[in-house]
C-alpha cells in the first residue's frame, strides 16, 4: 500500500467511524425528524447513482457533474409541487373536491412506477452483490433478486415490514456513513492528485450520441424517491414531511454531484469499463478497503430502498382504497408485479421505464398544486408548477434507457 493510499484508507476509516457514532446515538434514532428523514433519503440514496455515474460521463464527458446537477435540480422543482400539495390538497381529504379523482389517476401512477422501481432496486442489489464474487450473469441475478422480492413477500403478509423498516433506519445510518466515508477518501485523494503536479484533465471528447440527452432523462428515476413523504401522513406531521423532504433532496444533490466530480480524474486515470464495475475498480485507485466500503453501503442501502419503498407504497395502496385492502394483502399486489419486472427487464430498461412513469406522477403533481394555486389567487405559483407539468412532461415523452 503506497503512502497516499494509507492517507485515504485512513481518512475514510476514521469518516465512517465518526459520522456513524454520531447517527446511531439513541437520541438521533428515535428522533422525529431523523426517522421522516430516512424516508425520502432511503428511496433518493440508493446506489443507483453510483453505478450509474460511469454512464453519465461516458455520455457528456467532464460536463458530467453539470448534468447530474441539472437532473436534480428538475426533482427538486417537482419537490415543490410535492410540498405544495402536502400543505394545500391533504387538508381536502374526506372533503368533496373535484380534485381527487386526479388525486387518485396520480396514486395508481405512483404505485405503477414504484412497482418498476421496486424490481430495479432489487436487480441493481444483486448486481453488486455478485459482481465481485465473478459469478455475476443477467440469469443469476434475475433469480436471485426474485427470490428477494418473494422473502419480502411472505415477511411483510405474515408479518409487516415494521422490523425491516426499523433495520432500516440503522442501516440508512451507516450508508449516510460509508456515502461521507468514500467522498472524503475522494476529496483526499483529489487534493494528493494536486499537491504531487498529477491533477490534469485533459481534452475528452465522448463519442458522438444524437440520444445522449434522451438517455440522461431515462436517469430521471436515479433522483426521484422523496415523492414518499406525501404518503406517510399517518406518521408525521406536513410541517416535518415538507422540511426533512427538502433535507433529502439537498443532501442527496449534494452526493450526486460531488461524487461525479471527484471520480472524474479516476476515470482518467485509470479508464474503466463504463458498467456496473466501474465504481469498484476507481475505488481500488483510491484504496484497498473502499470497494468493500461501497460494497457493504450498496448492499445497505438497496435493501433499505426495497423495503422503504414497499412500505410507504403499501400505505399508499390502502389509502387508494379507502382503507378497505389489509395491510397485508398490499405486500403481494405490489411485489408480485415486481417479481414480473425483474424477469422481463434489465437494469437500464428499468430505469428508463421507471423514470417515465414517474414524470407522468409528477406531471398530475404538477396539475393538483397549479389549480390548488389557481383557486388561491396566486398566478406566480400557477406559473411554476405549470413549468414543472411541462418539464416532466418533456421526461415522460422523451427519456430513453441508456
């Protein structure tokens, strides 16, 4: 191990350590705020971003981390209609209003694109989970991330997701942990770069792709996931939902970014393959430890992103139907469908076909919060939201897998 990579492996070591020993104190786990928190960042958080950056670069080159600022900057615009209406339609609910029946066309949208999400997110787990044991095959993981999504089943029919969501949050806690870890260890590793004269990026220019654009929105779904907190009234208050989403969303904007940018020169330097590899073998340039570091984050917080998702869905499918559905017979209309994607998709068809649906979601969002802002008298809101229905439009009809 070289002196440089001895500096990183230590600062990454002692980042997790201390990040984690602060969010696991018994006094931030039973916190309000941060259990609201992990919602939203579970679902955003996955390691999607993560193996997905490589593509992203491969597409637009160093502008990489401009792109990926641009894709969160549209969630957080369709944040703001999500807020919106968690402050101005959920005080309608039980009242006569014209508009719950698009309340609803927008439940059953959410609930179709969390179905897809909820298969991406197990295929993606068993992807990284496989990759560095060499026995990674589309067949292997299709079978296995099945087999995921029917212990899933079966543990939430008998029992409900309480005790997986609770895991959960301890396990969003050391991901949060691992996710600083390996930033800092990149940041350090930058700042080495720097110091020793060898911080150079020189001329790229990625092959020519008349889709590229198309295909970075097919990546809409990587940042979606804090739409979550308008469906979990039944836990948290609107005023604790609105701020710790927006928590979420900039700290996940924050990551997104840094993250492109400081593997930039990696990508450089040592050039990987542009997959699902890609994040390990940069990571190896960096230090030993930190492709088990993100091995065991993505591992955690794919998990968590399976089991959050299904249980905010879940909450969500029984207020679709009035509370007339048990609890526990959502946890099969919604998986078994997923089972169903997993074995008829990949990955990047996934993605795209998630992120596709979802922008038709938050295109309905979009039009609840204009004409909630319509009846309030307030034209500058009108204004914006319809801008956001028009954005997410523009994802919904032309986003392509990558």
């Amino acid at each position: 191990m070289s002196s440089n990579e001895l500096v990183s492996t230590v600062v990454a070591i002692v980042s997790l350590l201390v990040v984690a020993s602060f969010l696991y104190r018994p006094a931030v786990q039973r916190s309000e705020r941060y259990r609201a928190l992990v919602v939203p960042l579970a679902n955003i958080m996955d390691v999607g971003f993560i193996v997905l950056a490589p593509v992203i670069v491969v597409l637009v080159g160093f502008d990489a981390p401009f792109f990926m600022l641009g894709i969160c900057l549209a969630a957080i615009a369709a944040g703001f209609a999500i807020s919106y209406n968690i402050r101005h339609y959920e005080p309608l609910i039980g009242t006569e209003d014209s508009l719950h029946s698009l309340a609803r066309w927008a439940q059953w949208a959410l609930l179709g694109a969390s179905v897809i999400n909820i298969g991406y997110y197990a295929m993606l787990l068993m992807s990284l989970i496989l990759l560095p044991f060499e026995i990674y095959s589309e067949d292997r993981v299709t079978i296995t991330a099945a087999l995921l999504l029917i212990a899933v089943i079966v543990i939430g029919y008998r029992r409900g997701l309480d005790g997986l969501n609770r895991l959960g949050n301890r396990t969003t806690a050391f991901n949060l942990s691992a996710i600083f870890a390996i930033l800092v260890a990149f940041f350090v590793f930058n700042v080495q770069e720097m110091l020793g004269g060898r911080w150079d990026l020189p001329d790229y220019n990625p092959p020519t792709d008349p889709d590229a654009l198309r295909k970075l929105l097919g990546l809409f779904a990587m940042v979606q996931g804090f739409e979550a907190a308008r469906y979990v009234g039944s836990r948290f208050s609107a005023e604790v939902r609105v701020s710790t989403m927006r928590w979420a969303q900039g700290i996940s904007t924050v990551v997104f970014v840094s993250l492109l940018a400081s593997v930039l020169i990696l990508f450089v330097q040592v050039r990987p393959e542009p997959d699902a590899t890609a994040i390990f073998v940069v990571s190896d340039a960096v230090s030993p430890v930190l492709p088990f570091i993100i091995l065991l984050a993505a591992i955690g917080s794919q998990m968590s992103a399976v089991v959050n998702a299904t249980s905010s869905r879940s909450d969500l499918l029984v207020e679709a139907t009035s509370g007339t559905l048990e609890k526990r017979y959502t946890f099969p209309i919604l998986l078994v469908p997923a089972v169903v994607v997993v074995v008829l998709t990949d990955v990047t068809a996934a993605v795209a076909l998630a992120s596709r649906v979802f922008a038709g979601f938050f295109v309905l969002q979009a039009i609840i919060a204009a004409r909630l802002s319509w009846r309030a008298r307030s034209t500058s809101h009108v204004v914006g939201f319809t801008l956001v229905g028009l954005l997410m439009s523009t994802i919904m009809i032309f986003g392509l897998p990558v």
